[in-house]
C-alpha cells in the first residue's frame, strides 16, 4: 500500500514565515504538463501500485482549475490501483473557496479539504502575509461543512509574537464552534531566509520564549482532550475516524511516491528529492536528464527516522520493527527520559508522556544511533 504526493508549487502571493517551494507566476501550465508526464514516467516504482491515498500539497493546489485536479486524479487511477476508499486531500486556502468550487472538487474526487485557516484576526492574517481574511476563513469552513465531504481539517499557528493565552483560547473556541472534525495546530517557527526571520534579524519582530509558546501548547491539548478531539500526532488532533491517512503513512514509514519540484519520495530504503527549481525541473522531466538526488538509509538512519516520526505519534515507536537497538545504545539517555517522566514503553512501544511532548524531537534526537554503534 502507498501513498501519492504531489506538490502545487504556486501561491497568490508570499507569506512571511513560509519557507516551502513555491512560485507567484500565473502560468502553469509548464509544471502542471511536466508533472503529469513525470507520474506517467515513475509508475512502476509504486511495486504493486495499490495507492490508499493522494494528496494535492504545495504551494495552494487550490489555486488551479477544478479540471486540472480531476485530470490527476483520473491519471492517478489509471496508472495506479487506487482504493475504491482511497483518502485524496486537496490543501485549499480561504479566498479560493466558494461552493461550486467544492462542488466541482467533491465531484472530481476529493474527499477531505485541507483548509490553510492559520487565524481568524485581520491583524494576524495580514501580518503573516496571508491572501485571505477572517471573514473568509469562516464563510470557507461553513461552506465545507456543508459540501459533504467525508472530512475535513483547518490549520492554525500559535506562538505568534505577543499573543496572550485569551488569544490562543479565542481562536480555538471560534474553530470549536465551527464543528472542524480535525485541527493541525503549528508553533510559528522561523525558517532560514524567509520574510519573517529577516525581520526578526532587524530586530523589528521580537518572537515569543518557548515558556510562552508550551503554556499555548498546553492549552491546545487540554481543550482538544475535553472537546473529545484525539491526540495522535504532536501537531494533530482528530475525531475518531477523522485522522489524516496520508500523514499517518509517512509516520510510519509505509512507500510514497512525489511528483512535481521539490516533492520527496520514499520506497521504503531511499529517499529522493526532486529539485526545486520549477523551470529546470520541466526540462529535466521532458529531456528524461536527472532532475532529484538521492540518498539510501543505513540501517542507523532508517532507526533514527522511525524515532523521529513515531515518537511523535500518540502510537509511539514499535520497538521490535527497529533494525538498531536504539535503547540499548543509548541507555543512558533512555533512563533519563524514563526518570524524569518524559517516556515509557507501553506493551513494547516507545510513547511520550504528555510533558514529554513539548520536547518530543530533543528526545528522539537523543536516542539516535550511528552505524558505528552497531
Ligand atoms: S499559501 Fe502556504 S505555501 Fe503559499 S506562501 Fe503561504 S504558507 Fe507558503
């Protein structure tokens, strides 16, 4: 069983904190054509080819015509054998969304919209660059409550400068009364050569201390544990039978396949990245020259990424499918964590307490192993 990813790489304009690949131009019919003949061209590395889900990325896949994301999703059917049950996520911003848009989406295939909410505050969503506005944000849920898909989501992002705990708590009480059946809740972090970490640099945006940011984490647990939402991925909660598929499988290390610039790929030994570059990328495809790198995990890296990725999961590390005995290494490590209240193993899984979770990749990266170890 696999996955398909494949990544949109436009948006309408630029948020700050943003640091995935994406372009602002209005032509894009050169990457659109190149990805489809790149899925044509990597069919076969999806061995048996059954394909439990696919997942529109980016970038704003909600940018482009409904038509072009029923084509893919028909090439995808007709390359692969996709599930009569299959999950397709389509991530959609606010200001795209309208109901004959979801109409044409739900019709095409789609089944769970990914909406890129991150606040309802005008002052917040201009300030992080966002195309849309409150009003927006919350005509969009209501829309996609009433379009009938199977599911849906929002995103939202705290640990923003000077929000209080009443903000925070705002913002969740105005989702939980719009009945979401999931949340991603993201910490604002800032990336490398973004908007956002140039204005931190000139010291005209003074970010939040992670005291802050871990009493909002805090109460994003609480309120989504008493609103009957699970917790079952650091950054998300979901109503039973609302957990996102597509992610579930990259956490725990099960093939997919990513088409278009920038997207990864894992067959279940290597990783491959294609390169982010949309302009080199159509002619690398079209020429059939190489146009991603590649990496084959040792046996240490595979462990460590298994850490890194089940740790955060409320289902933990199975720690009989691990090729290192990472425990075993690093007992020292293991003992402190289990000391201080942070893990445990639970019938031969690796789980994280709940203080263990605001420092869940600090512990994973203190179990790592290296292939010298062994
Ligand atoms: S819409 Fe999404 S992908 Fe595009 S710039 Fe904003 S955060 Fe990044």
């Amino acid at each position: 069983m696999s996955g398909v990813y494949l990544h949109i790489p436009f948006c309408r304009q630029a948020c700050t904190y943003c640091d995935f690949h994406f372009s602002t131009a209005k032509d894009h019919a050169g990457v659109l054509d190149a990805m489809e003949l790149e899925m044509i061209k990597r069919s076969r590395e999806l061995g048996d080819g059954r394909v439990a889900t696919i997942y529109f990325g980016g970038g704003t896949p909600s940018l482009l015509e409904p038509g072009r994301i029923a084509s893919f999703i028909q090439q995808a059917r007709d390359l692969f054998r996709v599930e009569r049950d299959a999950e397709v996520t389509l991530e959609a911003n606010p200001d795209d969304i309208t109901a004959d848009r979801l109409s044409e989406w739900k019709s095409a295939g789609i089944t769970r919209i990914s909406l890129g909410t991150q606040s309802f505050r005008d002052d917040r969503l201009r300030w992080m660059g966002r195309a849309h506005d409150a009003r927006q944000a919350l005509t969009s849920i209501d829309l996609i409550a009433k379009a009938g898909f199977t599911t849906w989501t929002i995103d939202l992002i705290y640990g923003l400068p000077e929000m209080t705990l009443a903000e925070w708590d705002e913002q969740l009480t105005i989702a939980l009364d719009h009945g979401m059946p999931h949340l991603s809740a993201y910490c604002l972090t800032v990336e490398e050569k973004t908007a956002l970490a140039h204005q931190v640099k000139k010291g005209g945006v003074h970010m939040p201390g992670d005291e802050d940011q871990s009493v909002q984490f805090d109460r994003l647990m609480a309120r989504m544990e008493e609103a009957g939402l699970e917790h079952y991925e650091i950054s998300n909660f979901g109503r039973p039978g609302h957990h996102s598929r597509h992610n579930k499988s990259y956490w725990e290390g099960i093939p997919y396949l990513g088409i278009g610039p920038s997207a990864h790929s894992f067959d279940g030994r290597s990783r491959r990245w294609n390169i982010a570059n949309n302009a080199v990328y159509i002619k690398a495809v079209k020429e059939g020259t190489s146009y991603w790198e590649e990496e084959t995990l040792s046996p240490a890296q595979r462990t460590n990424e298994r850490l890194m990725t089940g740790l955060r999961t409320a289902a933990g590390v199975d720690l009989t499918r691990l090729e290192v005995d990472a425990l075993g290494l690093n007992s020292s490590a293991f003992q402190r964590h289990v000391s201080n209240g942070h893990i445990s193993v639970v019938d031969g899984r690796l789980v994280l307490s709940k203080a263990g979770r605001h420092f869940a990749d600090r512990i994973a990266s203190d179990l790592f192993v290296t292939d010298d170890d062994r």
